[in-house]
C-alpha cells in the first residue's frame, strides 16, 4: 500500500521561456507509483516542453523537478535517462531499414557494454548478452503483439503504422525505466489502432511492475480509457487537474481547450 502511493515526480512553480513566450508557467504536478497521468491541452499549451524539460533537452528558468527523491532539475540528458526516465517522440524516431531487434537496442545503451575489448576479447560473455537482450525483448513484445516477436530480424520499415509505435514503446522499456512518456502515441493511426494501443498501454502497466506513464495526446478517448488522472495546461499554465470526466466538464477547461460552448 505504503508502494502505491510513493511519489515518482513532482514539478514545482517549473518554468520555461522561450524568448517571449512563457511556455511553462509556474507548473506544479506530482505522480505516484504506477499511476497513468494524462497531459492534455490546445496545441502551444507546453506539453512537450514539459517533457523536454523533464528529460534534460532544455534547462528550466524556474522551479524544479524532483525524481525518485533526487533533485534533477539541472541534470543533463543522459543523466535523467539513466536514472530512469524514457520516452517515445511525437514523430517516429525508428530506423526503417534497421531489424526490430536492432531498433530496441538502440535503446539500452545504459546496460549494454559497447567496450571493444569486450566485443573483441570476451566473446562468450558478449553472446550470453545478446542471448539474454535478445530473451528480454521477446518478452517485452509479447505484452504488444506475439507476432512480432518472432519476426525480429525483419526490417522495421515493412511494419504497420501500429507495429512501428509499439517497437518505439518497447525501445524505451528495455532501459527499465521508472518513468514512461509517451508523446502523442495515437498520431499518424486509424481508430481501431488506437483502441488497440490503449490496451497495450493498460497491460504494459500491469506487466511491468513499478512503472508509472506520463501521456500526452489529443485523442480524448485514449485518455479517457487509460489516465487515472489529467493535467491541463493552457498557455504554459495548468488550468485544471482531476479524473477526466471532471477535467471535460470543467468550465475553464472547456472554453481554453474545446473552445467554449
Ligand atoms: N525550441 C523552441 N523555440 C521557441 N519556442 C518554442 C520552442 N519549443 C516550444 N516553443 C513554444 O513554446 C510553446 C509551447 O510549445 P509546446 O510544443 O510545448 O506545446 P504543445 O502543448 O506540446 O503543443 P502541440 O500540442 O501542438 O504539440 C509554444 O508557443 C511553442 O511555440
């Protein structure tokens, strides 16, 4: 019970300004273990500021951010990576040409040893690591699609739209992160595909132990059906935070978002 409710992430008065423009206004937030929190909001309302933010791609000009208890408002990219932070980018990010396998590696650079005498002199120990890596990503795409784990040495660029999206999920995974962003995941997919991943979402929380996710996404059905939570922002600010059928009913909300009436 005491797990349940241990704080993953809290921004506090975080700010962000770009010239100008305040993209992130004093932004407060907290997550829990396992909870799915939905960022939503109009388009230039600072979402994926936030998460650029939080991952160490640009500073804050206020505030701060706090992770697993650590202070990490200043730490750099890989740092807040390696502490446990991963996401998925609005726009596809794979190698189309590169095998799945491959594609999920690119993402465990932290576990994995690159070091050239290790290729070169240890080879034992580097194939029980590709064996073991090779295990774990079988696993991880089964929660997704049992298919693809057995097709995963084929081309990532011969994949369905959906297929494409949950390898993107899955490179971030196999970092064992605490802390998943997923950035706009229904882009780019039809309805049936979007109820599809939905689900892959609901299971991957209840596969991966410890695991909480932040997403941001414009298609209101998927965060109806997958947060425990959502955030608004509006112009960098939050306007509102509470369960979704609260957050849509909202005045505020309302007029800043769906644009009134
Ligand atoms: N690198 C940048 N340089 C200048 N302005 C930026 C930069 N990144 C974001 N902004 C500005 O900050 C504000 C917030 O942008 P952000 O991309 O975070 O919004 P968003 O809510 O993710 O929007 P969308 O839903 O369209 O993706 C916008 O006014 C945007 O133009």
């Amino acid at each position: 019970m005491e797990q349940q409710q241990e704080t993953v992430l809290a921004f506090r008065g975080l700010t962000r300004r770009f010239g100008g423009v305040v993209a992130l206004n004093q932004f407060n937030m907290e997550l829990t273990n396992r909870q799915i929190v939905g960022l939503i909001g109009p388009n230039g309302s600072g979402k994926t500021t936030s998460f650029n933010v939080l991952t160490g791609i640009y500073a804050a000009n206020g505030g701060s951010i706090e992770f697993l208890g650590q202070d990490i408002t200043s730490w750099p990219a890989q740092k807040v990576y390696e502490a446990g932070v991963a996401r998925t980018f609005q726009r596809s990010r794979l190698c189309l040409e590169l095998s799945i396998f491959d594609n999920i590696m690119i993402g465990n650079h932290k576990r994995l040893n690159h070091g050239i005498m290790f290729n070169v002199f240890q080879r034992k120990a580097l194939q029980k690591q590709i064996t073991e890596n090779h295990e774990e990503a079988r696993k991880l795409l089964q929660i997704f699609n049992p298919a693809l784990a057995d097709k995963m040495f084929e081309p990532v660029g011969t994949l369905r739209m959906i297929d494409r999206r949950r390898i993107e999920i899955c490179r971030a995974l196999i970092s064992h992160p605490r802390l998943l962003l997923l950035d706009e995941p229904s882009a780019g997919m039809t309805h049936e595909e979007t109820r599809e991943l939905m689900e892959d979402i609901l299971e991957v929380r209840e596969m991966i132990d410890g695991l909480s996710i932040i997403l941001v996404e414009h298609e209101m059905g998927m965060i109806e059906r997958v947060t425990d939570k959502c955030i608004v922002l509006n112009f960098g600010q939050k306007i509102c935070e509470g369960a979704y059928r609260d957050v849509a009913s909202d005045k505020l909300v309302q007029e800043a978002y769906l644009g009134g009436e």
